[in-house]
C-alpha cells in the first residue's frame, strides 16, 4: 500500500499510529497550508522529538512561531 502524501487523513492516521513517523512534516505542512497552526506546531514538536535532525520539521515549526 502506497501512501498519498496529499491524503490528510492517511496521513494523520499513520501518525496517531506511529509518534515516529517520518513523514510528520508532510503532515505539518498540510496543517499549516490550512492555516491550523496550532495543530501544524504541535505535530513538529512531536515529530522533532524523534527526528531532531529534520531540517523541514524544524523549518515548518519556526514558520509556526513567527
């Protein structure tokens, strides 16, 4: 099974499931296009936890902040 990065709810699915999940970013972005910040923020914060080196997590979380 592919997963559809423009799907939300697939998205959001695999994250409830998996905190570790790799892709949070893409999942962040979405939120943020939809000008849910706070969701997008909480969803970095999350997802740098267990990947402190991604530079779109960090990237999308400081669009957050500002």
């Amino acid at each position: 099974m592919m997963l559809e990065l423009t799907d939300r709810l697939a998205l959001e699915k695999q994250f409830a499931e998996d905190f570790s999940f790799p892709l949070f970013a893409v999942l962040a972005d979405i939120y943020f296009k939809e000008r849910d910040y706070s969701r997008s923020k909480q969803v970095c914060e999350i997802g740098l936890k267990h990947h402190p080196k991604s530079v779109d997590g960090a990237y999308i979380l400081a669009l957050c902040k500002s």
